[in-house]
C-alpha cells in the first residue's frame, strides 16, 4: 500500500523593515518563490519599547498586508506576521524560522562604515549564525 504522496512547499522567511536593501530581499524572495514554488513568510519584528506607538504597529500591518497583496498577484502564497517582542529582531526571525520549520531565510544588509561594521546590523550577524537554515543576505 502506498501513501499518497503530498507536495511539501519550500518556505521562505523574509525579514521585513521598509528600506531599500528590504525591497531587494522581497526581490530575491520572489524569484527564489517562484523558482521553488514555495510560500514566502514576511516578519516584521518591533521591539516592545515606551517609544513604539500604536501607530507604528498598525502602519508596520498596513505595510506588510500591501505586501502580501502584492506577492498573491503574482502567483505567491504568502503569509505576513508583526512582531512586537522584547528580544531582538534577530531573536525574533531565528525563533520564527525555528518554529515553523523554514527552509530559507533571506535578509537586507546596509553598507557602513568601520566603526558601523563592528555593530553590523547585530541582527544580520545573529541570524547568519544561529538560523538552522541558509541565509541569503542581499545588499
């Protein structure tokens, strides 16, 4: 007797803040979605703070719902998701990826200075080496 066999998609977890190098990852997401006919997962972690609004959350939902619109016109299953955290948006994406069992993670990273470069995006660097899976960052 054999078991019917059930399409596994690849998932793809983007980690999303509205900047130029987040809009190249979107890019390559959608490429690597549509090359592996997988789901995309796009997170926006906010960290919990007296300096974060209502409004930045509801704007951050807004954003990423536009989003999704967007990735299902093109023929994308997506999946969106805000976090509001008091760990870091690296915590956060290695925690999320780790939970639903992502196949890929696909971050932006800014160019900075020497001196920035020692706190390069502490994030792309907590990912990069504590993802279970492969990482592509995009500048």
């Amino acid at each position: 007797l054999s078991m019917p066999t059930r399409e596994v998609k690849m998932k793809i977890l983007v980690g999303y803040e509205k900047s130029a190098v987040a809009e190249e990852a979107l890019a390559l997401a959608k490429k690597h979605a549509k090359a592996f006919n997988a789901k995309v997962y796009l997170l926006t972690s906010l960290t919990r703070s007296h300096e974060l609004q209502l409004e930045d959350i509801q704007k951050s939902e807004r954003e990423l719902k536009n989003l999704r619109t967007q990735f299902k016109a093109e023929g994308i299953d997506c999946e969106t998701h805000a976090i509001v955290s008091a760990v870091s948006p690296g915590e956060d994406l290695v925690q999320f990826a780790t939970d639903n069992e992502i196949d890929e993670i696909v971050i932006g990273v800014r160019r900075r200075s020497k001196v920035g470069k020692l706190l390069f995006g502490s994030n792309a660097q907590y990912i990069i080496l504590q993802a279970a899976c492969p990482v592509v960052a995009v500048k």
